[in-house]
C-alpha cells in the first residue's frame, strides 16, 4: 500500500523468502519496486529454487505467496485491493 515503508517490505519478503526451504540462499533474492498502481506501490520478488528437485515450480511459489502474505500480515503490512465507487442515479 501506499502507507506502507518500503525499505521494511523489501526487508520482510527478502527474509521470509530465504526461510523458505526449496530456496538457494547463495544466489539472493531480489525485490524492484516496478510502477505507482491504481491501490498499491507494485513489486516484482525474484528468487531461485532447487529445480526440478523440490517438485514443482508452481509448488514453489505457492509456498512463497502463502509466506509473504502471512508475513506481511504479522508485521502491519498492507497488501491493498482496488475499490470501485458506483453512483447510481434514479
């Protein structure tokens, strides 16, 4: 979200992604702050898995997702969604 503190965003997915298992923590992880959204500041997160030992990519970054959300929710931060006004008439 707009509120939020990008420098703790960055910090917490990069955390929460090397706690992961099937990640290589040699080869880092990236997070790019990529465009000012309609709701949201809009993020790109990048990281490497042990492939194809760990079962399967989509396994892999459903693991993540579930990570990231649960962590950014532990620490305050605001994953926003768009919200439409609809003005009716009669």
């Amino acid at each position: 979200g707009y509120e939020s503190d990008l420098e703790q965003v960055e910090d917490c997915a990069k955390r929460t992604i090397n706690s992961l298992e099937d990640t290589i923590q040699d080869k880092g992880v990236s997070v790019h702050f990529l465009e000012f959204g309609d709701s949201s500041i809009n993020l790109d997160i990048k990281f490497w898995v042990e492939y194809p030992n760990n079962g399967t990519y989509m396994n892999s970054l459903s693991k993540a997702v579930k990570a990231i959300k649960k962590a950014f929710d532990r620490e305050g931060i605001n994953i926003p969604f768009p919200i439409r006004t609809l003005i009716t008439k009669n």
